[in-house]
C-alpha cells in the first residue's frame, strides 16, 4: 500500500475507511462506500500545470512574507517600550544590513521549505492548490530529506546579494521552459537536480494537513493581537 487513497486502516471500526497519504495514516476518516483497497485501481498521478506551479510559487512566498511580516508586527509594536523598534543599527552600513536580511531571509525560506517537505510533502502553496511533491523514481509518495535538501539547494545560492537575484531570475525562465516543453513530466530546475515531481492530489483526497490550518490560524491571531497592541490602534478604537 504505497500509493494515496482511502484504505481500511487496523484500528478503525469495520465499514471505514482512512486516508493514507502515502507514507502515514491522516486524521481523515469516512464511511466506506467503494471496493476494497486492493481491487482499487491504482491512483494516477497526474503531473502539475505550469500555471498551478507558478501559483503555487506565488502563494508560497506570500505565506511566507506573511508568517515574518506576522512576527515582525508582535515582537516590534509600535509604543510598546523595549521592542525590537527601539534596536540601533548606527553601527552598521546599509549594505550590512542588506547582506545579513538577505542571508537571513534565504536560509529562513530554504528551512520553511524543507521542514514542510520532508513533514507534510507539500508546502503552504502546493497544499491550497491541490498539488504535492514525490520522489521521481517512485519509491516514496512524499519527498525523502535529501531530495528535499537538493530541491531547495538554489536558495543557498539567493542568500549571495545580486548574485542571488540573477540565478533566481534565470533559475525561474529555464524552469517555465523546462516545464512547457517537457509535458510528461514538467520538471523545474530543481526538479531534475533532486530527481522530484510536482502532482495533482487524486480526486476526492483531503487538500489541507493539520500543520497548514495551524500555520494559517497563528497568521490571523499574531496579525489580529498585533493590531490590538498597537497604541495607535487601541486609541481608535476609544
């Protein structure tokens, strides 16, 4: 039982199925209606549209963006005395500060995708679109860790200033055009270097892990007690 679909798991009531995502059992649970899992056909795994990729790519970022931009708003409120806001930087230069954001921003984004990839083998963005990654070579459904290390490996090379914004500009064209001439696969740049792919979930199967309701929740409420602390805030709402 390798690929994911709705399996009669060991310690559930006779006349249910849960869903398997491939490599665990999931917190989904339904009444079973189908055949059994083994005269299933085997699931198909459709490969992922140049336009869900660059969707999913997109939503990626601004769930990221919004997950710093989140803290950023709790730890550093404005008119809350010892804040991050009150930090004097007088000593550093521009391009200090350039440099270390820059480091720190592309490690925090290679970190943020591997631990989503090796957990849940989808990130924020794939997960809202429907899609996942696997191992190319089907031995797993889900992304191993070194895959995962060598699928985000070109955000090492983006923590390099100007240098990084050139090879994510030229790492993103080669891999829409990988992506429109290889139809059967549609790999990136990455894709090939780790041996991944990028699919559709099957129909039916649950789209949201637990960790991405979660990660959406603690957006809203950092964002929501931020504006609460803001003295600003409070004084217009009295």
């Amino acid at each position: 039982m390798s690929a994911p679909g709705w399996y009669p798991a060991p310690s559930d009531p006779v006349g249910t199925v849960r869903w398997w995502d491939g490599t665990r059992w999931t917190q989904h649970l339904a009444a079973s209606t189908s055949a059994p899992a083994s005269q299933k056909a085997p699931v198909r795994h459709e490969v992922a549209g140049v336009g869900l990729r660059i969707a999913a790519r997109i939503a990626d970022s601004a769930i990221a963006v919004a997950v710093v931009t989140s803290i950023n708003k709790l730890v550093a409120v404005p008119g809350i005395p010892g804040d991050l806001g009150d930090l004097r930087f007088d000593d550093l230069s521009d391009g200090d500060i350039f440099l270390a954001a820059t480091i720190f921003t592309s490690l925090a984004f290679f970190v943020w995708e591997f631990l989503w990839l090796i957990t849940e083998g989808a990130t924020p963005g794939k997960q809202l679109l429907g899609l996942y990654v696997r191992d190319l070579d089907g031995a797993r459904e889900t992304v191993s860790p070194v895959p995962a290390i060598k699928r985000n490996a070109q955000r090492l090379i983006y923590a390099v200033p100007w240098l990084g914004i050139t090879a994510m500009i030229g790492v993103s064209a080669v891999s829409i055009v990988l992506m429109q001439r290889k139809a059967e696969t549609r790999p990136s740049v990455m894709d090939l270097f780790a041996k991944t792919s990028v699919r559709r979930l099957p129909a039916g199967s649950p789209r949201f892990t637990p960790w991405l309701q979660v990660t959406i929740g603690l957006i809203v409420a950092t964002r929501g007690l931020a504006y609460l602390l803001d003295t600003d805030s409070l004084q217009s709402l009295l």
